[in-house]
C-alpha cells in the first residue's frame, strides 16, 4: 500500500480488504482498492480507478454504519443498517439494500431523497473530478498517483454510464434479477448471459422478457468472456463468482453449462482471485431441475465451484399456481422440491434453494402447503436448503411482514424474503 497527500486529500492506492466475504454490520471492503479520504467522504475506487463505495464522515451522514455501493451494473445501492432489528432474520444480512429502482421491499426506506446522501453522490461524481483534473498538471506526481487520479478525473457520470452500456452491449442483455443466494457475495458476480427467455414465462412474474426460452452458443458464450476481460481488465482480480444467466439456464445442454462454467474459471483466472472461495449462481424451473440426471450433479460437485441452484416453484398449491398463471403442476413443484433436499443432503459443494411468492391475497392452501414442505414433512432442523418468500407487491407490507414472519418461525429450513436487485 502507498499513501499520499493531495492538498485536503489523503490517498492510500493498492490497500487490501478481506478476501472472504462476510456476515457483518458496518461496511467491509473487499479485494484489493484505493482509497480518498476529504474531510466529508471516504471513497473507495475499484483497480480500474472507478468509484465503487461511498461512506459520509460528517454528522449530517445519516448513520455512521451505512455507505452507498455502485453495482457493475451502475445502479447506487444505499446500505441501511439502523434501527430496524429484524433486518438479519428477515434477510439473512445484517443491512437492507435500499435501490434507486422499483422493486419488492418490504421496507419503505428512501435514503436517495436525503439531502446528504445527494450531496455525497454530487460531489463524487461531478465536484471531486472535476477538482482533481485541475490539480494534476504542474504536479511533480509519482506515476501511480498520477495515473489513479487521472482515472480518478473521468470518474464522472457519464464515463461511469457509457461503462455501463458496454456491459450491456457485451451480454447483449442487462440482468433483470439475480439469484437470492448472490447475497452470499454482496451481488459481486460476474454474469455470462447463456440463455435468453424463460421456459415458463408466469403471468405474475415482473422482471422476465416474456421471450421464449433459447440457449445461446459457446461461441457466443466465449465472446461474452472476451468483452468481460477486457472491460473489467486489472479489476477482475476482484471476483471470484459468476452467474450463468438468465432466468432458467439449468434449461440448457449440461455440457454447456460446464464449458461456460470452466471456461468462466480459467479466463477470469478465479484461481488468482483476491478474493477466495469461488461460488456459481444459477436459475432453474421445476422441468428443468427433475430433468437434470444424477451424473449433471455428479459433475458439478467436481467444479473449483461452491454452486448455488435457485428453483422458481411459487406454490405447491394448485389453485395458486392456476391463480399465478404458472403453467406447471403442484405435485411437479412438490418433486422438485423434495429432490433438491436429496441433493443438498449428498453434494456438500452444492445448494438447492427456492422460491415461493408472499401476499395476502393468495388462497389459504398455498400457506398450508408451504407449511407442509417447510415444517410437518421434516423432522428437525435442516441448515441447508434456504427458503425465499418474494413479495408480490408492496401494499399492505405490515400483513406480508406478519405473514412472513410466522411462517419463518415455524419452518424447518433457513427461511429469508427476496428481495428483487437487478445487476
């Protein structure tokens, strides 16, 4: 690490954060970032010199404990971490991510409206590059500091959204929603786009394209790992997961998922991550995960992976599927739903989690039949195998949070509310 002074500025370049990532209540930083301290702000800058957290330093910041993260996606996500003690048993994550963007929160939190947090996005983003440029010529500079702060100088919104658009424009897509179990990970994955469309397509779903389900090539697949690597370059030391898009990519050849998966490893050379224990997230339907055969999961097992399969089941009741417009049967939810504990049971470098919907208005049988999953078919405990309840709407929140926290006090299973973010 090399520390500097730039007039009211402290700079530290190349400090090391955490390498694993962790449970906790307070911002942690993570891999390898720079730092600029003024007497307001402490930001952090990814290895690209991209602005990547903000944290306030002055009595106006509305909790000490909170910070502002920018996704790869370019979205800021608020941190909130105050006053709310059921945050950790609701969530399994001791903060509530608070997004810029529409979405199924519980929570009526709007910290982006606060005038400190405004101010803390404008002088990051239009004052301090704006001050920085001014600073740099005539300075007897060290290379290292020169080059991060004339990265640090084209940090300005528009540098950071064309960045954005080139992701896009690499996955030929934005990702809708990411998998629940991303949060393992802070949502610090990088995605390759191996399917488009949905197998299912509900009628109550908000963030699917409505497309019918097509696989896409490795070619196209290896095209993808090409644009990442060179967007990203010195910063994909970073990341260690990936996420094989979109919404049902178990749907695909197994051995495609293995060539994505693999070949993800070798080029965003995970191995040399900074950060370590590699993860892969996946989506998965009903038809897809019963039609994956044993050697599939046999194979997997054997990836440098910890893998995460996230099936959509909704309801094991008939009637609220019918009422979802889910084209899939109860009892095909109610297999697929018992084989994945067989699986959580004999793979231990793999996890089989699930989704289900929560809303008052749903009939009475798809609360009885949760139960019946979460609760009387098992006989103690299961740590593995998490359970998400993803609200539908956000109206009468008060009647889903009692709904949901019942439910959570009698299952059997880890039990956490999802909550949709985008990437």
């Amino acid at each position: 690490m090399s520390s500097y002074h730039l007039d009211d500025l402290q700079i530290s370049l190349n400090r090391r954060g955490a390498s694993r990532y962790q449970k906790v209540s307070y911002p942690v930083h993570y891999g390898i970032y720079s730092e600029i301290r003024s007497a307001q702000y402490t930001l952090c800058y990814n290895r690209n010199g991209l602005i990547t957290t903000i944290q306030g330093r002055n009595q106006d910041w509305p909790h000490p404990a909170e910070w502002l993260k920018r996704t790869l996606g370019n979205d800021w996500v608020y941190y909130f971490s105050g006053n709310y003690s059921n945050i950790f048993d609701a969530l399994g994550e001791y903060y509530l991510p608070c997004f810029p963007y529409p979405s199924n929160s519980l929570w009526n939190r709007n910290p982006f409206a606060e005038p400190e947090v405004h101010k803390a996005l404008e002088y990051t983003l239009d004052q301090l590059p704006a001050q920085v440029s001014k600073r740099i010529p005539g300075r007897d500079l060290e290379p290292e500091l020169k080059d991060f702060l004339t990265a640090v100088a084209g940090t300005n919104r528009t540098r950071l959204w064309e960045r954005s658009c080139k992701l896009f424009s690499i996955l030929k897509s934005r990702v809708s929603v990411l998998p629940p179990d991303a949060r393992h990970v802070d949502y610090d994955v990088l995605p390759v786009i191996i399917a488009d469309g949905c197998v299912y397509n509900c009628g109550f779903c908000s963030v699917k394209t409505g497309q019918a389900f097509q696989a896409r090539s490795r070619r196209d697949v290896q095209e993808q790992i090409r644009g990442l690597c060179s967007l990203l370059g010195p910063d994909l030391k970073n990341y260690n997961a990936l996420f094989l898009g979109q919404h049902d990519a178990l749907n695909c050849d197994p051995d495609n998922i293995e060539y994505a998966a693999l070949r993800a490893y070798e080029a965003f050379d995970f191995a040399g991550s900074a950060m370590r224990d590699p993860s892969l997230y996946l989506f998965a339907g009903a038809d897809s995960f019963l039609n994956c055969k044993e050697s599939f999961f046999q194979r997997c097992r054997q990836w440098p992976y910890r893998t995460f399969i996230n099936i959509g089941l909704e309801s094991t009741d008939q009637n609220t599927l019918d009422q979802l417009k889910k084209p899939v049967s109860a009892r095909k939810n109610q297999e697929a739903f018992q084989r994945a504990q067989e699986i959580n049971e004999r793979f231990d470098t793999i996890e089989i989690t699930s989704n289900f919907v929560l809303d008052p208005g749903l009939p009475d049988n798809h609360w009885s039949a949760f139960q019946d999953l979460t609760r009387h078919s098992l006989k103690h405990y299961y740590p593995k195998g998490t359970v998400y309840l993803s609200p539908l709407s956000r109206t009468r929140r008060k009647d889903q949070m009692r709904i949901f926290s019942r439910l959570k006090r009698l299952s059997r299973r880890p039990t956490y509310l999802y909550l949709l973010q985008r990437l």
